[in-house]
C-alpha cells in the first residue's frame, strides 16, 4: 500500500490519524497543530497577561505533563511573558503519591520550573491517612474530595499566586455536562462550561487551557513529544453518574468523533440558558465568568469514590431519594398541570406560562466561608465543617486501604488511545 | 413475552394490589405492585391531567380548538390517541360537547408503494376504531417543498436541477447525500418537524401533541445535547409555544417508555394489533457504520428506566428548566428554522474551532445561516 501523504505539508508521510476529525498527518504537523490550537485557545479567551504568575496544578499524570510542556513551548514561542510554577497535591496517603511525585519533581528539572507539593497536613492538619484511621474507610472519598477541590486554591494562595491551570480536556468537560444533566444539577452544569471560574475579585482563579483538546490527542502527544509521565493519575474509579457519563461518551466518541466537542458546545450554549433563578447569577456574566468551583465537583480526572464502580451506589442513593420526594409531593404535584399555550402568543418566552412543576429551585448565592476565607455558598464551607468534626473526635481505628486494582483501567485507557496512532 | 412493566416480585402466591385492595397485582408502578385496572387508571390520569386545562377553556370559547395528533402507530402515539379518544367521548357524555378536536395525521418515512400501502391500510384501522377524528397522511417527500428551507445551505441545489426526477427520488439524493447515519437520522427528524408544523399550520391547529414518554424526552436531552443542539433543548422537551408559531405539547411525559408498552395490551377495544412496535435493538454494536447517537441513547436510557426510572425523570425535568434566550438578536437556521444567536457560524467561529487547516474546504463563498447541529450534519 502506497503511503498516504501528510493532509498540512502534503510531503511527508502521514502516521497520525487525529481523533478529532480522523485527518491524517504527518508527527511534526500533528504536534505544530496541537500546540497551535492551544495557543489558539489561550489567545481569544484572552487567558493570560504578561507578567502573570501561573500555577500548573500538576499531578504526573499525562493532562497536566502535557499541559506543562505546552505552556512552557508557548510561553517562549509566542513570548508570553508568564512566570510558569509547578504545584502538586500531597493527600498524604502513604505509598499512594510517591511515584507521581518523584514524576512531577523530574517534570520540574525538565521544563525548569520551580515545583511546590503541599500536603493535605499543611492545608488542613491532617493526612489522608490519618482522616481514614478517624473515620474509617468508608466515607473518606467525601473527605478527600472537598480538600482536594480546595487543595490547589490554598497552595496557590500560599505561594502568592492568583492563576492556577489545570489540565482538564475536552473529555472531562463532555463528561462533567453529561453527569450534571444526569443527576440533574443545573448549576454545575453551567459552572463547569466556562474556560475560567473565578474573576478578577476571587482571589485564585482557575482555567482549563486544554479544555478543546482530546484525551487520546493528548496521549498521542505526550507519546510522540516522549513525555515523561505516570500513567497512574487517579487512586479510585470514578462515582457511578461519572462512570456512566464516560462510558456514553466513549461509545459516542465511536460513533461521531466530533461529538465531545458538540457535547462541549451544547454545553456553553446551555449554560445561557439556565434561568437565573438556577443559578443566582446573572446571564451576562455566567457566559464569560463563572464561579469557583468552592461547592462543585468539576474536576474530571480528580475522581475519587472508592466504591462507585462497584456497586452503582451513588445512583440508587439518588433514585431512592428521588422516589421518596415522589411519593411526599406525588398527589400535588399531579394536580398541577401545565398549561397549553396558544401557540401564536410566544407566552413562554415572556417566561411566565410554564410553572415549574419539580421542586423548588434554590437560590445559590456566593460568599466566603467565615473560618478560611475560602469561595463558599454557605457561611461555613464545607472543609471547615468536615474539619470541625475530624477536630472534635480523633479516635482511632487502624483501617487499610488497598490501591491495587486501580491502575490496570488507567493503563488500558492510555493504551486505548494509542493504538490509533498506527498509521 | 414479558413486558418490562409485568414483573411481579418473586412469584410464588399472588400479590394484591395496592391500589385497589382488591385485584391480584400484575403491573407496577416505580415499586408499588398493582392491578391492571389501576395501572391504565394511573396512565390515562397523568395523560389527562396534562391536557386538563382544556376543559375549562372549553366553557369560554364556542368554537373547538384544534390539535394535530402525528401518529407514528408506535406504542406512544397509539396509546395517546387511545387516551384522548377516551377523554374526549366522557366529554361528550357528560356535556354533550367537547373542549377540543384531533387532526390525527400520518407521515410516510419511507416511501416505497408496499410501505405506503400497508399504512394506508392501518390508518384506515385507525379511523375505524376512532372514528370521532379527522386523519390524513403524507410523505415525507413533501418537505422538500416547504418554502421556508433553504435547500441551497444543505449543498445538494443539483437536485433541483434534474427536473424529471420525482420527489421521493429527490428525498431519498438528499438523505444519501449526509454524511453519517447520524446525519441520515437528523436531518429525517428535522423535516419531519417542518413537515409536521405545516400541516398543523394547513389545518387551523394550534398546537402539536407529541407523543414522546418521559424516557423518550430523556433521550432527547440527550441526543440533543450530543449532537450539538443544546441551544434548542427549550423547545424540544418542554411544553408550550415552539418558534415556529405553533404549540408543542407532550402530554404523555410522565409516563415512562416501558409503562407505555404495557398499557397498549390493556386497552378495550384492543389497540395491540394496530401497534407496530420498535425493532428489538440487539446490541447495537458501536464501531458499526450505521448506529446512529440516537440508537445508543435508545439503549442507554432502555437499561437507566430499567433500574433508576426516578433518574429518568429527573432529567426531563432539569432538561425543562432551561429557558429560551430572550433579548438578543437572532436570525433562523437555514434548515432546522430554529433562532441563533446572531454571528452564528455552524459549527465555526467558536472556541472549539481551533484552527482553518484542518476545515474542510467550502467550495461556495456564501454561507447560509446555520444552526451548529444541522451545521455538524451536513458537514459531518
Ligand atoms: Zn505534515
Ligand atoms: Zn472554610
Ligand atoms: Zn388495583
Ligand atoms: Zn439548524
């Protein structure tokens, strides 16, 4: 078979079929056009200014290498003028981190950027380890995942930065909008569009440069720049709405590739569309900036949940709780009919004729937490509240946790996405 | 043949209904087991009470309104027609008059004379049995001379060139001409919609009863959302005016698919042998060429009903909250007709589309407006 041509030079030999639109290409111009997207990307959202201090919240794991190497390959291309940090997440859960970590602090030498890893014991006085002898093992993925949502905030906060990256991709995006409409949460659902959740009042706000690029475009780059990564990026499976929402989304991938990006895009045009009363923010703004992710689990590679894959629990929680507000409003809610609208009245657009037949929906206003000054839509956020409880008990229980049969689903994913690289 | 909606618990002494105290439970409702009589009092109850308003309008205005029915003869639509039937003979009988009056019409998806005929022949079987009614049928063939298309912007106007072809030849170039199974089935449902809208239009009806089940609604959240049609969410799962000028209603969105199917074997008259039901989807197999988004979501959502009928729910009722943009300048989708913001380029001109080397190349300068999901469609 004759060698098919690069579809950009038109003179060397195509070995890359892109995931996104199944163009064939050459490596060199796979690789000038993945960075060329980012900068893209980076440029009309106007996401950085010169000067900027940035954050890379780095784990070792492919998304946030590749997210690293890029933004240092821009940041001299295009003279950014940023000053690039590296800052892991020590939860402090023995074993766990230390290959990840020895990662990250080889990525440091490698790109040249000074590295801080902060633990969860200096954000929170207390180690992964130490909350599991508290409360035991069951649980503790509630633990783990608020202090890791504040986790990268608070460590940027201390190195005095006000811009930390992460390197959440198309993928994660698609996925978070998919479970949201899953479990019906509206609010996140339009949180999580947006490339920046914080504005020029919050004090660390967050960005997804990557937030267009493919996962398996994102493997198939660190593969052929040769980054040096662990592949190993997340402890646990993902909560059950998560792992549902993934699996639909790599079937749809297989059907239109183009479909995480359409996911991407339903999404932000969703996101206008929340009423405000959903929300508690106005239109205007929820387009361009939208909240910190204080109350929301918006982080898609941060999975953690120990036990969603097996048992589905986190979805028969939500039926059944579903079915009991059912049954409590069932008889009311059946007498309230919507009414017909005459269709040459546009009545609904004037947003009056449809009542809302669920529950009510609750306002959500933002403010800061009273004890640490963090993004919160309650007066205690609820890190504090979750540490006020770990303060106020510490008795002991010595309950091990096993990692092993974690990484082999990670590892098959990553493969996954290689094996479309043969050209 | 069991039906998702039989299952007793664990079979060994007949359960009662808990319902009525009376009959033996063969059906259930979420969890509650119950007889068959309280399971089609319970579906036609929900059914009514979404067109309930209709009776006291009916008291005000002398003139009947008028809805327009698209039977499918698929479950859903057979059995909403059965319901209203039945809702609208107790009018009758009670007050001698009826708040408002069915246009029930059929549309030909696929137009080969076997095809036609043997619908034809099973809307006659239709009129029959609900003789009350007013029905026709037409084929879908008939969209492609809607005026408010613009055929240019799907990038096949050579159809129109070749005059002596007919318009079913010409329907059949233009579904060919999409890119994708996918694309096949969205731009099917599209001038299906237009198609539907017009003859409500024809007719003096005011609004489109869809007959869509709550799990169907689902998978059009969905699919919608997966196609890159979120922006028209508003008006695809949620009651009321459609910008077409023309209501659209779903009175059968509180009832879930599987609830649907049982209750089209417990009608008198018996409707069982007028329903065509789906084809079974045998694992669809993804990697395959012809499975569309809208198949996999059909299974998706068959398994979630199965063990989370609440979650179900739930999504059409987050998916109903969003509301249509108001105050903004917008203009029409060439194809689909639906407002876009103004600007609107398809699916360019927006963050997600990085970089022009890899567009594929236009060959016509003018571009018609386009939504981002008829856009994606014709372009792939
Ligand atoms: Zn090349
Ligand atoms: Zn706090
Ligand atoms: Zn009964
Ligand atoms: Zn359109």
């Amino acid at each position: 078979m004759a060698p098919v041509p690069c579809a950009i030079c038109k003179t060397s030999r195509a070995l890359i079929i892109r995931p996104k639109n199944h163009q064939k290409l050459c490596k060199a111009c796979f690789i000038a056009i993945f960075e060329a997207e980012i900068h893209h990307t980076i440029t009309t959202t106007a996401l950085f200014s010169p000067g900027d201090r940035i954050a890379i919240g780095a784990s070792g794991g492919k998304d946030s290498t590749v997210l690293a190497s890029v933004l240092k390959t821009l940041n001299e291309r295009y003279n950014y003028g940023l000053e690039l940090f590296l800052l892991s997440i020590d939860e402090g859960i023995k074993g766990y981190r230390d290959d990840s970590l020895e990662t990250v602090k080889r990525n440091a030498q490698q790109y040249d950027m000074p590295l801080k890893i902060v633990g969860y014991d200096e954000l929170y006085g207390w180690t992964m380890d130490q909350v599991v002898e508290t409360i035991g093992k069951k649980g503790n993925c509630t633990y783990c995942g608020v202090f890791r949502r504040q986790a990268l905030d608070r460590g940027a906060k201390m190195l005095g930065i006000k811009h930390v990256v992460t390197g959440h991709n198309a993928d994660d995006v698609a996925e978070t909008i998919l479970m949201n409409l899953l479990r019906g949460d509206l609010p996140r659902l339009a949180r999580s569009t947006s490339i920046v959740t914080g504005d020029s009042t919050s004090d660390v706000r967050r960005s997804k440069p990557l937030k267009y690029a493919y996962e398996k475009e994102i493997v198939l780059y660190a593969h052929h720049k040769k980054l040096d990564y662990f592949s190993t990026e997340c402890l646990y499976s993902p909560e059950a709405f998560r792992g549902s929402a993934r699996t639909l989304i790599k079937s749809l991938e297989r059907v239109r590739p183009s479909t995480i990006l359409d996911v991407v895009r339903s999404g932000e045009d969703m996101a206008k569309l929340v009423p405000e009363e959903v929300t508690g923010l106005s239109q205007c703004k929820s387009q361009k900036v939208s909240l910190s992710s204080a109350d929301g689990e918006e982080d898609g590679s941060a999975g953690c949940g120990s036990n969603g894959r097996s048992s589905g629990g986190e979805m028969a929680d939500m039926e059944r709780k579903l079915q009991d507000d059912e049954a409590a409003s069932g008889r009311e809610m059946e007498i309230t009919a919507v009414p017909l609208t005459n269709g040459q009245q546009h009545a609904r657009v004037a947003g009056k004729s449809r009542k809302d037949v669920g529950r009510k929906l609750t306002r959500q206003t933002l403010g800061t937490c009273k004890q640490c000054g963090y993004m919160s839509s309650q007066d205690i956020c609820k890190a504090c509240m979750l540490l006020e409880g770990l303060n106020k008990n510490r008795p002991k229980m010595e309950i091990e946790i096993d990692v092993e049969d974690e990484e082999s689903s990670t590892l098959r994913r990553k493969i996954e996405g290689l094996a479309l690289a043969a050209g | 043949m069991a039906l998702p909606g039989d299952d007793l618990e664990s079979g060994n002494s007949a359960t009662v209904c808990k319902r009525c105290n009376e009959n033996e439970a063969t059906h259930k409702i979420r969890s509650e087991s119950v007889c068959a009589k309280c399971f089609a009092a319970y579906v036609t109850t929900k059914a009514v009470k979404r067109m309930e308003t209709f009776k006291v309008r009916a008291s005000s205005s002398k003139a009947p309104r008028k809805f327009l029915l698209p039977l499918s003869f698929g479950p859903s639509s057979a059995s909403l027609l059965y319901i209203l039937d039945q809702h609208l003979r107790n009018q009758y009988e009670r007050m001698n008059r009826a708040a408002y009056e069915l246009y029930v019409v059929h549309i030909d998806l696929y137009l080969d004379d076997a095809d036609k005929k043997e619908s034809a022949d099973l809307l006659e079987k239709y009129k029959g049995l609900f003789s009350r009614h007013t029905y026709c049928s037409h084929g879908l063939d008939e969209a492609l001379s809607l005026g408010n298309i613009d055929w240019k912007a799907l990038g096949i106007s050579s159809l129109w060139q070749v005059t002596e072809r007919t318009s079913t030849e010409r329907l059949q170039q233009l579904i060919g001409s999409m890119p994708s199974a996918t694309s096949k089935a969205d731009i099917i449902s599209t001038l299906l919609t237009r198609l539907l809208v017009e003859v409500a239009k024809e007719n003096g009806c005011e609004s489109i009863l869809f007959a869509d089940s709550t799990t169907r609604l689902a998978e059009k959240t969905l699919t919608e959302t997966a196609k890159g049609r979120g922006f028209s969410l508003p008006w695809q799962v949620s009651d009321g005016a459609s910008p077409y000028g023309v209501g659209f209603n779903y009175p059968l969105r509180d009832i879930l698919k599987k609830e649907v199917v049982a209750f089209t074997s417990l009608t008198a008259p018996s409707i069982k042998d007028l329903v065509k039901l789906p084809q079974p989807l045998s694992q669809i197999s993804a990697s395959s060429k012809t499975t569309t988004i809208d198949d996999l979501m059909v299974q998706y959502f068959e398994s979630v009903e199965e063990n989370f009928p609440s979650i179900v729910a739930n999504v059409v009722r987050t998916s109903s909250k969003l509301k249509p943009l108001i105050n903004y300048d917008v203009s029409a989708c060439s194809v689909c007709g639906l407002p876009v913001a103004e600007g609107t380029d398809g699916i360019y001109g927006w963050g997600g589309d990085q970089n022009s080397v890899s567009r594929a190349a236009t060959e016509d300068t003018h571009r018609d407006i386009l939504c981002y999901g008829c856009s994606r469609s014709i372009n792939g």
